[in-house]
C-alpha cells in the first residue's frame, strides 16, 4: 500500500506537488497551503527541503492511514473528512494547523491498537 502511493506521487527521487494534489483529490493551492509553502515555491522549487519535508509529512500521514484502512481512498476520505476524536478536527484540518505529528502519533497509536 505505501509503496504503491509513493511510487504514485514520485518523479524520480522526489515528491511531485502535482501528483501528490491529483492524488489527494486538492487544487495544488490547497496542497502549498497544507504543506505551509507558497504556491510558486512549490512549482518553480518542488525539490527543495522545505517543500520535500513538508510533502513528506503528509505522504506519511496517508500511507499510514491507507495501511489501517487497507485502502488508499478510504484513507484520503478519512484525511479530508472523518474528525479525530479527541482534536475535533480532521487531519487535513490539524495539518493545516502545522499539528501533522498529532495526526503521526495518532495513526501510530491506532496501529497498536490504542484508539483516542
């Protein structure tokens, strides 16, 4: 499951910002916004550390909610639209918010059985 998604949103080494949108189902602004990088950073930089990282994160956050839900469109729809419980907000939303490591830590806690 991770490495199919990643293969998907990779051209050659790096993270592609217009890959990783269409396979978010998100308008490229909406992707620089999450990742907190300016929109022509993104375009004109896609292989900088600071757009790789942050385009890491998020990758993160999917493969290990598509491992969990055993498929990469539930993941993305629990991504954009199911609450946490306890954030009251979803994972977009709290990535948004630059906690994309509370969604990590989450998603870890799930995967040892441990729900919030």
């Amino acid at each position: 499951m991770l490495a199919a998604f990643l293969d998907d949103i990779r051209d050659h080494d790096q993270i592609a910002p217009r890959r990783m949108a269409e396979r978010l189902r998100l308008p490229l602004s909406r992707l620089a916004r999450l990742a907190h990088v300016n929109r022509n950073t993104m375009t004109n930089k896609p292989g900088s550390p600071a757009v790789q990282a942050k385009l890491g994160e998020i990758a993160r956050i999917i493969a290990h909610a598509a491992d969990l839900a055993g498929d990469e469109g539930r993941a993305i729809i629990w991504f954009k639209h199911q609450p946490i419980p306890g954030f009251g907000k979803t994972a977009e939303e709290l990535v948004e918010d630059g906690r994309a490591e509370l969604v990590i830590e989450d998603l870890e806690r799930m995967r040892e059985g441990v729900y919030s």
